[in-house]
C-alpha cells in the first residue's frame, strides 16, 4: 500500500503525524527518506507527541540513537547520516534493534540508505519532498502484507 500527500504547513504534517502514529504498535520498523531539512526529525517529533511523549525530541545526528518513552512502547530513533556502512552500525551493537523478535518498541532510521543490509523487516518507508519552505510532499509505503 502507498499513500501521497502533500502538506502545506508544520499543522498539516502534524495531522498526518498523527494518522499515522495510530497505525503503530512494537514491534515496527520505520525508515525515513529524503533530503538534508526535508522534514524527518520533524515528523519523528510529531510522531512521538501523538504517541504521548513528553521528551523532548532532537536530532540524533551526533548521539546516532535517541530514545523516547511514548504511552504504549519506547521509540528509537536512529540517525545513521555519519555512518558508512551496516557493518558500522553492527559494530555499534544497532542490529539487536533491527531483530523482530528482540524489538520492544519502534524504530525510526534517518539515511537509511547509509546502513543498507541492516534491516530486513521493515514495516513503513515514508520519502518526504521538500517542495517549499512550508509544503512537503509525503510518500507513505506499508513495506509487508
Ligand atoms: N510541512 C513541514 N513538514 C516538516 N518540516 C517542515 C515543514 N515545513 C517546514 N518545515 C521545516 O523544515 C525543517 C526540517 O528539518 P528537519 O531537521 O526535520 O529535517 P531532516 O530531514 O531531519 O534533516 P536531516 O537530514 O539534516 O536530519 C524544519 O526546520 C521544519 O520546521
Ligand atoms: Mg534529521
């Protein structure tokens, strides 16, 4: 299945956030594309507040891994922008989060593309577009089933 919208402001993306946040339970697997500022640690921020967080969510650029206690289940929220490879991650020790049957909650992956190998059960990709300051393109896929 696949889904494309467009959102035309931080509210809009905030509803889809939320729409989307009802479609989640542990154990799930995210991977989030697109370009440098397209808007991925803003959806995980608004993912995370409609799951009833209240951490406060960063950019895990240099951290790699950020956690979040949400109402149900923890998110993990990868940003593998400064990694090579999925042999990186692994020495890291990442992968326990990419094992299904180990996975208590969800995961989030900035640059998936960097640590290709690294997941296998992926459950949504979403591709975010930036299409102008405000308006972005969403591409929501459900990846299994
Ligand atoms: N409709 C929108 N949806 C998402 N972000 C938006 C929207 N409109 C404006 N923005 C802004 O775009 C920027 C997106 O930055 P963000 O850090 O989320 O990007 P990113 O994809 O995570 O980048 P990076 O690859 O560097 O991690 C933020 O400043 C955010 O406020
Ligand atoms: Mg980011």
């Amino acid at each position: 299945m696949k889904v494309k919208m467009e959102v035309s402001s931080l509210g809009q993306m905030q509803e889809l956030a939320k729409a989307f946040a009802a479609a989640l339970k542990a154990p799930m697997i995210v991977l989030l594309k697109g370009d440098l500022g397209a808007g991925k640690t803003t959806f995980v921020k608004a993912v995370a507040a409609a799951l009833g967080s209240k951490d406060e969510v960063t950019s895990p650029t240099f951290a790699l891994l950020n956690t979040y206690q949400a109402k149900n289940f923890p998110i993990y929220h990868f940003d593998m922008y400064r990694l090579e490879s999925a042999e990186t991650a692994r020495e890291l020790g990442f992968d326990e989060f990419f094992d299904k049957t180990r996975l208590d909650g969800v995961v989030f992956v900035e640059w998936p593309e960097n640590v290709e190998g690294l997941y296998q059960s992926v459950d949504f990709e979403v591709t975010i577009q930036k299409v102008d300051d405000k308006k972005r393109t969403f591409v929501i896929s459900a990846k299994k089933d």
